[in-house]
C-alpha cells in the first residue's frame, strides 16, 4: 500500500513563499492524479490544485499565479511552490492521490501571518 508524507510547512509572512513536498512510499504517477488540498478551521476541504498522470494540471481560482504543483518521478514527490501567500492561504495542507482508490496524507500547516 502506498503512503503520503507532506512536509515543508511553516510560518511565513504575506507576500512570502514556501514549498511543500509530498513523498509516496513508491512511485504512483503514472496511475493517479495527484493533488493538494487544504482545510482551515472549521471549514470544509477543498481543492487547491491537481497533477494528472499525462502531466496537465489544474488550480482553484484563488491560487492561480501563485502556486505551481510538479512532480519528480525520480524522488516519487509531489511539490507545491506556493508564492505571494496571503492570510487567506492558512490552513493544513494535505496530499491527496486519486486512482483505483483514493489516499491522503496526514497533512502540514501552513500559516500566514505577519
């Protein structure tokens, strides 16, 4: 069975930048789309963006331009490069993998805040 680590979160002020890593127990590429998605207190899940195997990717609106999901197939990693975060961008991140079933990891916080 395959396992997802996030790492790579932090504190960092608005306008600052952080990337996020996602490492799968072995390489899953090829048969899931990858994703993030984060929560904030007491709000629902939700899709911050995604990777498909044939590589095309896919970001909620609020994210466009600043964030940039990849992969390494090499490392079996998964990254977000997220830039110009904003107060709004708080929230626990988690590494989602869709396939024949579906996978999370157990998330990273991300807080921004001056």
């Amino acid at each position: 069975q395959v396992q997802l680590v996030e790492s790579g979160g932090g504190l960092v002020q608005p306008g600052g930048s952080l990337r996020l890593s996602c490492a799968a127990s072995r390489n899953i590429f090829s048969i899931n789309t990858m994703g993030w998605y984060r929560q904030a207190p007491g709000k629902q899940r939700e899709l911050v963006a995604v990777i498909t195997p044939g590589g095309t990717t896919n970001y909620a609106d609020s994210v466009k331009g600043r964030f940039t999901i990849s992969r390494d197939n090499a490392k079996s990693t998964v990254y977000l490069q997220m830039n110009s975060l904003k107060p709004e961008d708080t929230a626990v991140y988690y590494c989602n993998a869709r396939g024949v079933v579906t996978l999370w990891g157990r998330g990273t916080q991300v807080t921004v805040s001056s």
